[in-house]
C-alpha cells in the first residue's frame, strides 16, 4: 500500500484534482486508477508529477501499511493530534520510562524466538499468533510478566499468559479511545 498524503496536499495547495494532472501532464486513466487505490506508480511517473507541481517525488507518498493500528498512530503522530492513541501511548511510555525495566530474554530465549519464531514459553506457539497487536505490561502485572521469562522452560504458558494480558490492556486502551484493531 502506498501513502499518497504528500500529493493530495499538493492537490489542495495548487487547487488541482487528479484529473487535471491527467490532462496537464498526459497521465493515463490506469494511473490516476493507481492512485486511487493507493498502489505504487512508476519512479519516472512521480518524477513527471513532482516536476509539475514543483516539488520532490519523494514528498509525493511514501510506503505505507495495511496495519490500521500502525496507520492511526502515524496519522496521529504526523497530524499532532493530542488525546488519540499516539498521545496516550506517549504519555503512558514517558511516565513508565522511569519505571521500565529490561525484558530480561537471554540471548538464548531472543535467538530462539527469532530463528524459529515461536515463543519459548508456548510448547512451540508461533509468535505471531500471540504478537499480532503491542503489548504494554503494566506495574501491576510485571512481576508475572518476569516469571514467565525466567521459568518458562519449567511453567509453560505464563509468559504468554502475560503478553496476552498486556494485549488486552492496550487493545482496551484502542476501545477508550475509539481506534479499530482491525
């Protein structure tokens, strides 16, 4: 998915349509459709448009994701949007900054967890299915959070158990602030 932000703001500051660029410019109706469903055009075609409108082609769009929760926090980030998720996350990750401790995987747990993409704590659960959203593992919850990293060779399941749970307390903080997770 490409981010065509950048051209839709020239769009606005030069008081053109897409169709007017198809016709100044000669651009085909396939690639105004591209455009439309945000699907990546050719380096020359960005340059021909970056050079009309004046500007660089990388100003233009940039790749982007079909992750909603990663398209809501740039949205918020790049927009300064204060109280969305981005905020909240923000202020959430400063406060616990001081707080924060390492999450304590051994170089043997963090080898495993990349070379086989499971987690060592889930009899071979891959990673995916528990990391599919952030996790925020709050003061309350840490001391299980660290158990389950250092004794998940002999009580399997309680560090997914705490990942898990620091799933559910950021997908309740997307929920109170009205942010899809899907």
């Amino acid at each position: 998915m490409i981010d065509y932000t950048g051209l839709n703001q020239k769009h606005k500051e030069q008081k053109i349509t897409r169709t007017d660029l198809r016709s100044l410019i000669g651009l085909s109706p396939r690639t105004i459709a591209k455009i439309g469903k945000l699907e990546a055009l050719s380096g020359n075609t960005l340059r021909r448009i970056a050079d009309y409108l004046g500007c660089d082609s990388a100003q233009l769009c940039r790749e982007g994701s079909d992750n909603p929760i990663l398209q809501t926090l740039r949205a918020e980030k790049e927009g300064g949007i204060s109280g969305g998720l981005y905020h909240a996350l923000q202020v959430r990750m400063a406060y616990h900054s001081n707080h924060m401790e390492g999450s304590r995987l051994t170089e043997e747990q963090t080898r495993l967890i990349f070379e086989t993409n499971t987690v060592p704590a889930g009899d071979g659960v891959p990673a995916d299915d528990i990391l599919f959203v952030p996790f925020l593992i709050e003061d309350s919850k840490k001391a299980a959070y660290f158990r389950g990293i250092a004794d998940w060779h002999q009580e399997k399941g309680l560090l997914i158990g705490a990942c898990l749970e620091g799933q559910n307390t950021f997908l309740a903080l997307m929920d109170a602030l009205g942010v899809p997770d899907s």
